[in-house]
C-alpha cells in the first residue's frame, strides 16, 4: 500500500517535503500577515528633463521603457539646445518600482515629455497619491504645463530641480520665486542619476501627500 495512504489510515500525518524560502526575497513577502501599502507616484517635466534616467536611477526592477527615435514631428517644438546628444523620447511612459520600507512599495509612472504624448497623463495620472515635477533652470518655462495641470486637478506634488553637469547651481527658493511655487510645496535639488538623491525627493512626496491628503 502507498506510504502515504498508509500514514493516513494510520492518522499520521504525511511527511511534506518543506521548500526553502528564496533568499531574495523581502520580509514583507514571506509574512503572510501583514502586506504592503502599493502607492502610484507620476514623474513629470518637460522634454528631456530626465524623467527616464530617475526611473532607471532608482527601479528596483528593470524598467518598463518606451522610448522611440526623434522624429521630424518633433522639430519645431522640442529644443534640443541643452541635450544635443538625445537621440530618443518616451512615447508612453516609463515604468519602476522601489520599495521604500518593509511595508511602502511605490510604483512610478514617468509620463511623456513631447506635447503631442500630453493627451495620455489623464490615465497616467489615475489612482497616483501625487507627482514629482522636475525641472531643468535653462529651461524652466518647459514645466509650467506640469505645475498647471497638477494645480488644476489637486494632485499633491513636489519640484525637484535636476542639476545637470556645467549648469549653474540654484537655491531652492531662487527656484521657487521664478516659479512662483506655494510655499508649503516642498523644492529640491537633486540628481537623476544618484539613487539616493531620487530617494529623497520620493520621500519629500511620500511625505507632502500625507500631508496634504493625511486620511
């Protein structure tokens, strides 16, 4: 007779093989008591203003990344003066995930930067806690759109200055005075590129929405 059925005629309980839980992965993930709290954040600006290198930055996973070839389309409207080397453009969005702490997961959703994509943030924006706007000081009139649209619909947000190499080197409140920026809205200067600058922006948001929205 089966072992198996034996042990069970027997009342004894089958031996079950135990696997061992993957090394990788987080406490949150193996505690089926508890889950994370799954927050979407926006990343918006303007054109090349470097939305897809801070969710490449900080991504724990390999981004999602829809970046297409500079078109003709795009010649008369994006000013190139700054980037010269930008060959590509986000055409739908870019997608990361970070997580924060045992139990705070934030999604982040870079939206296009070209006008023409600026007909998709509605969708991109749906169900977001808030956005970080980021801008560029050589060309601060290309986030005005941005901080507009997230004024008019009431979505939390915060400014995050990228400093780009050979850029000249802004306070915080020059920036929010040229920008005209609220002044419980917080402002930072960070680095695309740097993870940890990434995170403290996304932490000043976390934190900003809560704030603004603490139920």
């Amino acid at each position: 007779m089966d072992s198996v059925v034996s042990d069970a005629a027997r009342g004894v309980s089958p031996r079950v093989e135990v696997v061992e839980p993957d090394e990788n992965l987080m406490a949150w993930q193996t505690d089926r008591t508890r889950a994370p709290i799954a927050t979407k954040i926006v990343i918006a600006g303007g054109f090349g203003v470097g939305k897809t290198t801070l969710v490449t930055a900080v991504s724990e996973i390999t981004p999602l990344q829809t970046e297409a070839l500079m078109t003709e389309a795009s010649e008369d409207h994006d000013d190139l003066t700054a980037t010269p080397q930008k060959l590509t453009t986000t055409v739908a969005m870019d997608f990361g995930r970070i997580t924060l702490d045992d139990d705070l997961v934030l999604y982040l959703f870079g939206t296009p930067g070209q006008q023409r994509f600026w007909f998709m943030w509605d969708d991109l924006v749906r169900g977001a806690i808030g956005a970080v706007v980021m801008a560029d000081t050589r060309r601060l009139k290309d986030c005005f759109p941005a901080l507009d649209y997230f004024e008019s619909c009431g979505l939390p947000y915060v400014v995050a200055v990228n400093h780009f190499d050979g850029s000249e080197l802004f306070e915080p409140e020059d920036v929010r005075e040229a920008l005209t920026i609220p002044a419980h809205i917080p402002v930072m200067i960070m680095d695309a590129r740097r993870r940890i600058s990434v995170i403290e922006t996304l932490l000043a948001l976390v934190g900003h929405a809560l704030d603004e929205t603490p139920e």
